[in-house]
C-alpha cells in the first residue's frame, strides 16, 4: 500500500473497531441497532472517511458515545 493507502485502510480498520465498541457498549445497555455498521458510501471512496450508521455520526462522535455509555454502565455497577 501506498503511505495514503495505508492511512485509509487505517480509518477503515479504526471505524470498525469503534463500531464493534458501540455495539459491545449498546449491548451492555439491553440496546441492539440492527442497522449499526459502516456507512458504504463513505469507505467506498478512494480516500475513505468512514461514516457509522447509527443514523449517522463521525467515528469520534461514536467513540464517545461507547465511552459514555460504558461510564454510565460502570456509575449503576457501582450504586448498587
């Protein structure tokens, strides 16, 4: 690969490693999006700038979102 091929595959394999944190961290909330997963479109380019289909947000907006709702899985653990 190419020095931006190699940064491409890497945001590829970086957003799907984020949206298998989502979905882990959904799951520990009794939530399942079926559709969760990467947007097509947005990997299909030649420089992809991957998108995950939650109804759509940025990897990072997805990052943080599996670090809040695995933070608040940890807050009800612990006022138990």
């Amino acid at each position: 690969m190419t020095g931006n091929g190699k940064h491409a595959g890497a945001c590829v394999e970086e957003a799907e490693e984020t949206v298998e944190k989502v979905r882990s961290a959904l799951a520990a909330a009794g939530i399942v999006l079926p559709s969760l997963g990467l947007d097509p479109g947005s990997i299909a380019r030649s420089s992809p700038c991957p998108l995950v289909e939650l109804g759509r947000c940025s990897v990072d907006a997805a990052s943080r979102l599996a670090a809040v709702l695995l933070a608040s899985q940890d807050d009800r653990s612990a006022a138990r």
